[in-house]
C-alpha cells in the first residue's frame, strides 16, 4: 500500500466497512450478481504495461524506479513480453480520474484491498502498521499499543491514520506527536522525519505504515526494531491486503494479473523483503525469507 493507499485505509478502515463497501460485498457474493459491463472484453491496447504511478513517493515508486513497486513493474513487463511505460501523477486527490479514470494507463502497482474506486486483483501481499523503537530501549519488545509501558511516552503518528484511534482508545493521544499524511514528497518526507525523531530521543517510538516503516528503519544509522501490530482488538484492523488496482469491468486483464500474482509470487516476496517490506501470512504470521 503506497501512501495513496494508506490513506484509502485510514479513511474507510475507522470504524469497520462502510454501507456502500458492504452492499458491494454482498452483490458479488450472489450468483449472476456481476454487471453485465464487467462481462465484456477489454478494450484496451495491451502492446504495453502501462503503469499508473506516482514520481517520488519511496519506497513505493519514483520517476527513478528505485522503488520496490517500479521493480514488481520491471518484473510484470518482463514476464509479460511487453515494454514498460509510467503516467507519473502524485498520489492525492485527483489521483484515479487522471490516471485509470482517463484510460493514460491500466494498472496501479500498490492498492489496499476494498479500495474504492478500482477493481482489485488478487492480493500480493499483507503487512500492517508498525511500531517502531530504539532495540536498545525498554520499549523494543512492546508488540501492541495496550502495553502499560507506553503510559507516558511520546508516540509519533500519522495524522488522520487508523493507529490514532487506538491511541485515543489506549488514553495515549495527549502526549503523541503528529506527522503529516498529505504532503508533496519531492519537498517533505514526514516518515524520514519520524525515524530522525527516534533515533534523537524527540520521540520514544513511532507508528508508521509497515513498508514505509520497515525501509526508512533500514536507512537509519541507529539499530531500530519494527514491530508489526497484529496483536490490536477491535476496529480499526491495522494490518491490510495489498492488491493492484485496475478499471472496475476490465475482468480478462484481473485474469492476467492473478496469473502473474500466482506464478511470481515468491519474486514478489523476495522484491519486498529486500526493502524491509514487514511481510505477513494468512495467520499475520511474519514471512521472513522467500520460498
């Protein structure tokens, strides 16, 4: 999940699934309860994969492709047969009508599961919000946020994400400090910030989405521990399933990307683990190694 799909999670993840995501659940669920649109063959050029993608938004993507999605791209073109081309836009409002909206391209590599507005393939991955602390500290073996050693401390957290609840709900929101969710990230970096706060002692600890989290702990020079929160009862879930996100109908392409999704699957892990991508299985066990 890039930030433009964390934030798709913190705004539908508040407090369980909203009515229209619901009713969306339940119509697929019936037989013949698929549009008749979603019946018919796509109609698109498919002599490129034509990723939808922001330009600086690590360790997601970048106009670079340095990120771990522009290296899943790479390998999807590759296995494919076909070249690789990007519509660079930010991943903010705007986002999908410019880009899947508007047919400039057919696939977003990184979309949470549910996600309105796109259709979702299969998921390629699971991971989950993260605590992040010093190893050195009293703090590295606290593995979820109703532990009584976080009475008191000073806990970094995106503004508006689905950990601030549970902060508010573990009486930890008056002493938390805040970081920006949108921002323009060719010019600030809130999870980089996040990270120096701990490693200087602004902070005692910070909640970062788990990809986000997991790279920036690996680039710092102090030895940090990134712990996934699984262990959270009650709405909001802090762990999601990540998929890529197509046009709702275009079902022969969602064919194509399972098969890719099946086939793949162990490049794709062993892709995000070489960015710290925090992975988990079915059972939130962690997945450290790929097979």
């Amino acid at each position: 999940m890039s930030n433009g799909s964390a934030r798709h999670a913190a705004g539908r993840r508040g407090g369980g699934a909203t009515a229209a995501l619901l009713a969306l659940l339940v119509a697929a669920a019936l037989p013949g309860a698929v549009p008749a649109a979603a019946q018919v063959a796509d109609l698109v050029d498919r002599s490129t994969l034509r990723v939808c993608a922001d330009p600086a938004n690590m360790p997601f993507t970048d106009e670079q492709g340095e990120g771990f999605e522009n290296k899943i791209a790479e390998l999807m073109a590759e296995k494919m047969g076909l070249p690789l081309d990007y519509t660079w836009f930010p991943q903010a409002t705007g986002f999908y009508r410019m880009t899947l909206g508007a047919k400039r391209c057919d696939v977003v590599m990184g979309y949470v599961a549910g996600g309105d507005p796109v259709l979702n393939t299969n998921a390629y991955y699971r991971s989950a919000w993260v605590l992040v602390t010093k190893k050195s500290g009293d703090l590295a073996d606290v593995d979820t946020l109703e532990d009584p050693r976080l009475k008191g401390r000073r806990i970094g957290v995106v503004a508006g994400s689905p950990p601030g609840d549970l902060l508010t709900r573990n009486g930890l929101m008056p002493l938390a400090k805040p970081y920006a969710m949108m921002v323009d990230r060719r010019y600030e970096n809130p999870a980089e910030t996040m990270i120096a706060d701990i490693d200087s002692g602004e902070i005692d600890a910070g909640i970062l989405w788990g990809p986000i989290g997991g790279y920036y702990a690996g680039k710092s020079p102090v030895e940090l521990a990134v712990t996934p929160l699984v262990k959270e009862k009650g709405d909001p879930s802090l762990v999601y399933r990540i998929t890529f996100g197509i046009r709702p109908g275009e079902l022969n392409w969602k064919h194509q990307l399972n098969a890719f999704i099946k086939e793949e699957q162990g490049a794709i892990n062993r892709i995000l683990l070489d960015y710290g991508v925090p992975l988990l299985d079915g059972q939130d066990r962690p997945i450290e190694q790929a097979p």
